[in-house]
C-alpha cells in the first residue's frame, strides 16, 4: 500500500486559504469591536448632554448663559451671560467627550410684535439652550449628538436696557453666506462669543447691552474673512466697517461682504510667454479696509500690500488672497527689456487686474526685448475736446500686419492696454516695409505702411476716429 504526503504546493495553498480565512475573521471582529465601541461611546455622549441639561435646568433663569475662561484666570461671557462654561472636556462614559453649549436669547413672533421695534420692550422672550457633546470616532471622523431646550423667565416680562444685535453675512453676489463664523467682542461688557450664521446668512443677539465698541469678525474655511475696525486715530485709517454699537430698544443690523478666497500668482515674462526671472514688483488690493485719512480725494486702503521679487521660474504665488481689485508694479528696471503691460489688465487702467472669487488668477507682467526686431503698435482714441482732450487705449481693435516681399501676415487683436506685438511667435521680424490695417467696432479702419528696420523694439502709435 502506498501513501502519500503533502506537496510544497499544496502545503502552501492551504496555508494561503487559512491566512484567507484568518485575516476575514479578524476583519469582522476588528469591524464589530469598533461598532461596539462608536454605540457605547454614543449612548454615553447621550447620556452626558441629558446629564448637563437637567443641570441647565437646576439654575436660576438669570445664571443660564454662557462664559468661558479669558486665559488670565478670569472669564469672558455670551449673550446672556451666565454661568455655564462653553466649551469643555471630560472623560467619563469610557470615553474622551467635549461639551459645547450655546445659549442664546430668543425674541418670539408669539406675542405679534417686530423683533426690536418700537413696540417690543422686551425682545428677549425667553432663553434656548443647546448641548453639543463630540468624540473621536473609530473611523477618525468627529461623531456628535446635540440636546436643547428653551427656558422661561419667572413672572412678567419686564423691559431691559439691551438692544438686538443682528450680522448679516453675504457674498459678492449679494447671496447669504451659510456656517460663517462670526466672533463678537465687547471688552466693556466681558463679551467674547462665535455662533454661525443661518441658511439665510443670519445671526441674531436679542439682549445685547449698549455699547459703541462691539469688534466682529467673520470666518469661513476656503473664504477670505472679513472683520470691523477701531475709528481713526486708533486705526491709521478710516474703516470702512468700523466698531458695531448697540442701542437699546432697537436692532442694530450689520452687514458684512466675504466670499471664497483665490490664488493670486505674479509671472514675469515676455510677449511669447517665456519666462523672465528675478524681476521685482510691488502688489497692493483685495479687501479694501477703509481710506487714507485727511486725504482729499478719498485713497483707498487695502489689507493686503507686499513687495517681492518673482522667482527663477518667472513666478511669485500668494496663496489665500481675498478676491477684488489688485494693482501691480515692476520695480527698477530689467536689463535689456522693456515693460509693455500688465495681463490680463482691467478697462484702460495700467498695472490693475481682478482676482474672481474661488480662482487662480495669474497676473502677467509683460517686457518686450529691446534688441528683438520687433514692432509694438498703440491704438488709441481722443476723449474730450481742447485742453481736456486725452489719449486712450483702444480694446478689442485687430490689428493685421503683412510683408508681401517675405510673405509675413499676422493679426493680433489689442487688449485693455491697446498694444498689439509684433512677432507674434519668434523669429524676430525681418527688415522691410510692411502694411498694416487696424479696425475697430465704432471706429474708420486705418492703413498705413512702417519701415522695420529688423534690429530692435519699434513703436507705431495710430489714433482711431469714431464713426
């Protein structure tokens, strides 16, 4: 009789079948002790914010409202202030839980009046109290339930010297702004609270007490924020959102404008798109903040200025940026270039462009080779009459360049600067006469001849007559 063993190979296979089996098992063990442990950690977060309202609920109505520790061993408070502290954590339930609570006046529709008009004394109707208590999941992700109840005062309501403070949050389109955080600190009163905005861009404070000093800000991940400031001379310049007041027995409504933040990239290069390295600039614009103070006319003043220098790739980035009106500036000279343009350039305006919510806008700072054979046309128009009359740039002209002797015919259409560049891909020009015919919505054609002398930068000014 005849026996027979294992082979190597089939050995092997039945090991690889039992790790198979092995490595299952443990996934589904490992999977339902995380179950396990994200339903208890649950039921104990539940339990906590059942636990911490039935506390809210101990204390008088006048200590319910919100505090929280100034980092000096003192506190600063909500609106209502109070004595239950914001933002805390503990450990308990077998897990590591963070209790969040907001407290908030609510002034009710019920009793038929506007909130904060003249004929509503008290907008402060009654008090909601919210309870978020978070943890860490197995899966890495933030977990969280949320208890709240409201609670009223005892006997009749009896008018208040605290007013409505509400901020509204919108874009640059003029839509709200939804989960904006906006941040509120009234030194005066020990007032240091954040609360987000609504669907409808909107956060409310009924109860606010009177003060000319309350400092806001707003956030947003991926937006630029926005933020009030001290008058002028504390500001070096006149806010265009200064400080918040609240007057008693009114609302006192503010808005502010934010939206997402872009990348600005500055790039140096030449009219082919060849970068030119290590050129200086100067950049200035975005959120205009307010205006230079006893300055006649009116100078704007923005939060963003730098000056740098554009990297071995032709480059600079400003990540982050807010969106708006930026202008832009080469600083000293670059040897053997000169400067044709910013672009994309705004209107007829040099060295401004505009960074759209949300992009990546490149601004480019375009120098012409002064020793390329190479001819560069303005285009402009006459605006005014007489002493007043001014040369401006023509956007949007075509202007059509063409040698019949050595066969050259291209057409380049002018941008805000009115400028039209010629080559427009290398080599450089060659010497000879050429004939050129520029047309523009609005404006007679104009032809002509130049004589390009094929060994540098020429210039050709034509001025457009309206039709």
């Amino acid at each position: 009789m005849r026996r027979r063993g294992f082979t190597l190979i089939e050995a092997a296979l039945v090991l690889f079948l039992f790790s198979v089996i092995a490595l299952t098992f443990y996934q589904l063990f490992s999977l339902g002790t995380r179950r396990i442990l994200d339903v208890r950690r649950k039921l104990g977060a539940t339990a906590l914010a059942s636990k911490r309202m039935e506390m809210v609920r101990s204390l008088p109505y006048d200590s319910i409202g919100t505090k929280h520790s100034n980092g000096s061993g003192g506190w600063t408070y909500g609106i209502p202030p109070g004595d239950i502290i914001e933002t805390e954590t503990t450990s308990e339930s077998g897990g590591t839980f963070t209790v969040h609570t907001v407290a908030q006046y609510v002034d009710d529709a019920f009793d038929g009046k506007a909130s904060g008009g003249p004929s509503d004394a008290v907008p402060t109707d009654y008090k909601r109290v919210q309870i978020e208590v978070s943890w860490a999941g197995t899966d890495g992700n933030t977990e969280s339930v949320a208890a709240w109840s409201t609670f009223s005062p005892d006997g009749v309501e009896q008018p208040s010297n605290t007013g409505v403070l509400s901020v509204n949050v919108l874009n640059a389109s003029g839509s709200p702004v939804q989960d904006a955080t906006i941040h509120i600190v009234n030194t005066a009163s020990g007032i240091d609270l954040s609360a987000d905005t609504d669907a409808f861009g909107n956060q409310s404070w009924p109860g606010a007490p009177p003060s000319t000093a309350y400092s806001i800000s707003v956030s947003k991940s991926g937006y630029y924020g926005v933020r009030t400031y001290p008058a002028y001379p504390t500001s070096a310049f006149n806010p265009l959102d200064p400080s918040v007041s609240v007057v008693s027995g009114s609302v006192n409504q503010k808005t502010f404008v934010m939206d997402r933040s872009s990348d600005v990239t500055v790039r140096s290069e030449d009219p082919f798109g060849t970068a030119i390295p290590n050129v200086g600039f100067t950049i200035a614009g975005g959120h205009q903040v307010g205006t230079e103070p006893l300055v006649t006319p009116l100078t704007p003043v923005y939060d963003f200025s730098a000056s740098g220098t554009t990297d071995s790739n032709g480059e600079k980035a400003y990540p982050g940026r807010c969106y708006g009106r930026y202008s832009l500036s080469s600083t000293g000279s670059v040897s053997g270039y000169r400067f044709l343009r910013i672009d994309p350039g705004v209107s007829d305006t040099d060295g401004v462009f505009d960074a759209v919510p949300g992009t990546s806008q490149t601004a480019k700072m375009v120098f012409a080779n002064t020793s390329l054979g190479s001819l560069l046309f303005a285009v402009t128009k006459v605006e005014g009459s007489g002493s007043g009359a001014v040369d401006k740039p023509v956007s949007g002209a075509v202007v059509r360049l063409r040698d019949t002797v050595s066969g050259y015919d291209a057409t380049v259409t002018t941008g805000p600067a009115g400028q039209a560049y010629f080559p427009t891909a290398m080599p450089a020009l060659p010497a000879g006469t050429y004939q050129y015919d520029i047309s523009a919505t609005g404006y007679f054609e104009a032809t002509g001849s130049v004589t390009v002398t094929g060994s540098g930068l020429q210039d050709k000014s034509v001025t457009l007559t309206a039709v």
